[in-house]
C-alpha cells in the first residue's frame, strides 16, 4: 500500500483548489474547472484511503469467519 501517493494526490487537488482563489488573473471559467477537478480528485482519493483503511481494519476478521 502507498499510501503517501494518495496523500500526495489529496494535496495537489488542495493546491488546484488553492490555485483558483490565489490567482485572480485566471478567467472565470478556467477557475471553475480547476475547482471541479480539484474537489473530484480529492474526494476519490480521500474515499480510496478511508476503504482501504476499513479493508485493513475489517479484512482479517472476515477471513477468519
């Protein structure tokens, strides 16, 4: 499991989301698309951490039923 690439990717849509209140010279609807690829990307890879976090904590016991 690496999960530092996970947590690495939660941080880069952080920073896309970041990217899009900081710059302020960027057009509207680039802003946007960076903020709905951002929120996407951290929502998966935060939802991928928390079942691999519930696989690992609950595998062992339903092999062992």
């Amino acid at each position: 499991m690496n999960l530092r690439l996970y947590f690495a990717a939660i941080l880069a849509g952080f920073a896309l989301i970041g990217l899009t209140f900081a710059v302020t010279i960027m057009p509207a609807e680039l802003a946007t698309v960076l903020l709905i690829i951002g929120t996407i990307i951290v929502i998966i890879f935060a939802l991928v951490i928390v079942i691999m976090a519930l696989t690992a904590l609950f595998g062992n016991r339903a092999k062992s039923y």
